[in-house]
C-alpha cells in the first residue's frame, strides 16, 4: 500500500466556527495550507524511521510558527494561547508527531520560559528557541515519578558557589535527543518534598548532562523522546528560573496550559481521521454499493461528527477561559478542573474516532502503512501525557469536592 505523498483535497470537514474571530480563522487556515504543503509530505518517513525532520522543525522558525506566545521583542510572534492552539489543531492535522515536538518546544519549554524566567534568561535563549535556531524540551518526568512527578522526584540540584550540581534523571522526555535547551525540575530542598523544587535551564553542552537513550513509541514516531540523565551536571545559578524552592507554582500553572494545550491536539487528529473515513467510505464499493451507503457506517460517520464537534466547542472554551492565565495563575480552582476536563474529553473522543475511522476501513486500516493506521496508533498517548486520565479525573473530583490532590 502506497502513503500519498500529497493528500486529495478532501471534503471541508467543518464550516468556520461561529465563535472563532476571522483573524482566528485565517491563522487555522494558513496553518493548515503550510502543514498539508510543508509537513505532511514528511509524515511518512518520521512514522517508519522515527526520523526528526530537523530542517523542517528549523523553519518553522523562518515561518513564524515558533514563539507565538513571545513577545515580539523576544523574536516571538505576540500572539496568545488560542492563536498558538490554532497552530497546533492544524499540524495536527497533517502531522500530528510533528504537532507533539512543536507543543513540546512551544508550550512546554518556550511558553513557561516566558512565563516564569527573568529577562536576562529570556534574552538569552528565546530569540534562538523562537528561530528555529535551538530546539527546546521540558523535562519533569523520571523513572520513579510519573503521576506523582512532584512528591516523588528524585533529581536533586545541590549548590556549589555560583552553581547547582544536577543529579538524576527525566524520562519520556520529547525533544530530549535533539533539544539544545530543557526546562528541568529538580529539588533543592529534597526535605520540603513539593515545596522543595526549582526549575532550571539547561544546555545540552552542560558537563553532566547526556542522552541516555532514545525510545521507540508505537504511535507519534518521529517526534523524539528520551531518557536523560545528570551526573554532577554544573548549571550556572543565573540559570534558576524563578525563585529557588518555587518551582511547583512553575510546574502547576504550566501544566494547566499544557492541558489546554493538549485538547486541540486531539482535535486536529480526529478531524483528519474523520475526513479520512469519508472519504473512504465514498469511493470504497462492497455488495455493488459504496460503503457510506449503509446505515452503519452512516450511523459511525454520524458518531465520529458528534465527537469531533463536541470536541472542538470545549478545546475552545476551556482555551478562551484559559488564554488570559495570569503568571502564577492555575494550578487550583476552576481553571485547573476544565484544562483537565478537556484534555480528558478530547483524548477520549479522539480514540473513539480514530477506532471507528479504521473500522469503516476495514483490513486497509490494520496495514501499518496506511494514513488512518498512522493515525491509529496515536490513541493512547493523549490519555497517559500531561496527567493520565486518572488524574485529571482526580484533579476535577478534588476541585469540585473541594479537596486539594
Ligand atoms: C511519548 C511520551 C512523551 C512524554 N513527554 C513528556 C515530556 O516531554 N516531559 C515530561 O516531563 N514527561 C513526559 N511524558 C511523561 C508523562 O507525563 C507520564 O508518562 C505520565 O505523567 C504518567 O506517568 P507514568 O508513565 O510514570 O505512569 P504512572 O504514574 O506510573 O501510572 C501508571 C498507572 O497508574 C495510574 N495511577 C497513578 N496514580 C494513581 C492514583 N493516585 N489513582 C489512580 N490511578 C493512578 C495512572 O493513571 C496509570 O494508569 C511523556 C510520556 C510519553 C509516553
């Protein structure tokens, strides 16, 4: 089975969302335009090879895609949050791997920078991360801490006159094999548990600090992950973002965006694997019929469009309640609930597409080749990053019971 290199101009899937402004729907739309021409016709070789596009990644600088919640002083593009979920929902669309690198470094990394670090720090790595010069990662994840990243982390940063020596490791890291710059989270405080945290940028030349190994995921290939690890790792004091001790308020209202984030990400996938079973579904013949014409596949066509819809109303609701998030802000209350609420809903809608898109394809949508098979293999993923789902379940539960997880 042949992977096209340039996809057919399928049917418009959606009519312009009544609540998207038109300079909303114009960045959709040329974002989408650039992904199906620049970043689809690479989607292929990521999935097969695990290849990382660094050129490509490069120009999303040159085009403008990276930084776009900068300041343009800071060679961003100035724009805000829903902007930048627009961005993503259409790379998802077309490159949904790709989609996940580009959040890593924009959202995880770039956007807390600008958030949370000082202006030295800012002027000094975020032209290069908002050119496409430098790559960035975030790193928060180890091998012992996952959901309780905080309360179980183990990487230490211990001060030694005008430096911290790092020492431990991240795993599940995207972007960790080719980032130039990460955002890590280590203790300095180990006693204080959560409150004994600080956030730090790192440079992948930092002595101490290597690329233990480069993982194999069955779904998002090419976008990059790795373990790291940092042994006596020297990271100069100027490079605390934040106050010392006060990286769980970074980690928190970080991951509220990240949530956010995510939503539009699903959205982007189960509207291309929507698309994708129509179109099938209207050349396809069996029994001398098309296959749309049974009411069965009607009726999943059916389902899939109630899902991608419901889906897009709440990515941006939740993005509009969340674009104005104030430095510091999330992490508790009711922002913290509905960035899980959507993450959680959009995962779950998107695996329900994505199972019934390769149902109406049959044995076409098993081969490992196919588009929608590529597509497939993305469920899972959304349900377990940025919080699993049991967590946000948590997450929502405490806020409305009033419990603090
Ligand atoms: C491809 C990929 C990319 C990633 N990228 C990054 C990244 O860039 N940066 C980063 O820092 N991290 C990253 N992660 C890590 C991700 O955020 C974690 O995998 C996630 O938080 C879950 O942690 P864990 O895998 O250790 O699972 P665990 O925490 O070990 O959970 C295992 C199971 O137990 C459940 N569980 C745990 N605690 C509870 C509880 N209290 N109640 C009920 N159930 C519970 C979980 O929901 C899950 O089902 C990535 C992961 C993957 C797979």
């Amino acid at each position: 089975m042949s992977e096209l290199t340039t996809p057919p101009a399928g049917p418009t899937l959606a009519p312009p969302s009544f609540d998207l402004s038109a300079d909303q729907q114009e960045t959709l739309a040329s974002a989408d335009e650039y992904a199906r021409r620049e970043l689809y016709p690479l989607a292929a070789r990521m999935d097969k090879e695990e290849w990382w596009p660094a050129e490509a990644f490069a120009n999303l600088g040159t085009q403008g895609y990276l930084g776009i919640t900068v300041p343009e002083r800071y060679g961003g593009a100035g724009a805000d949050l829903f902007t930048s979920a627009l961005v993503l929902q259409a790379f998802a669309r077309w490159n949904h791997a790709l989609g996940l690198a580009w959040v890593a470094h924009d959202n995880l990394c770039v956007n807390n920078i600008y958030r949370n670090a000082n202006e030295e720090l800012r002027r000094r790595y975020l032209p290069g991360l908002c050119s496409g010069e430098l790559v960035g990662a975030l790193g928060l994840t180890e091998p012992g801490a996952g959901s309780d990243a905080l309360g179980s982390m183990r990487t230490t940063a211990r001060r030694q006159g005008d430096h911290y020596l790092l020492n431990g490791s991240k795993l599940y890291i995207t972007n960790g094999p080719v980032a130039d710059v990460l955002l890590v989270y280590a203790k300095t405080a180990p006693e204080r548990g959560p409150q004994g945290i600080s956030a730090f940028i790192i440079e992948k030349e930092f002595e101490g600090f290597r690329v233990a190994q480069k993982l194999t995921k069955m779904g998002f290939r090419g976008s990059q992950t790795a373990e790291l690890v940092f042994t006596d790792c020297r990271v100069p004091t100027a490079n605390l973002v934040g106050s010392e001790n006060g990286g769980v308020a970074v980690v928190m209202s970080g991951l509220d965006l990240e949530r956010a984030m995510i939503a539009p990400l699903c959205l982007g996938i189960a509207e291309r694997a929507l698309e994708l079973a129509l179109e099938y579904s209207q050349s396809r013949e069996q029994f001398g019929r098309k296959i749309a014409e049974f009411q069965m596949i009607q009726a999943k066509l059916a389902e899939m469009y109630v899902a991608v819809e419901t889906t897009r109303t709440f990515t941006y609701r939740v993005l509009a309640a969340a674009n104005d998030l104030e430095i510091g802000g999330g992490g508790r209350g009711h922002i913290h609930a509905l960035t899980a609420a959507s993450v959680m809903y959009a995962s779950e809608a998107m695996n329900r597409v994505l199972s019934e898109a390769v149902q109406v394809h049959g044995g076409t949508g098993y081969i490992w080749e196919s588009e929608v098979n590529r597509l497939f293999r993305a469920t899972k993923l959304l349900e377990i990053g940025a919080g699993t789902t049991e967590v946000r379940k948590l997450i929502i539960s405490g806020e409305l019971l009033g419990r603090v997880l």
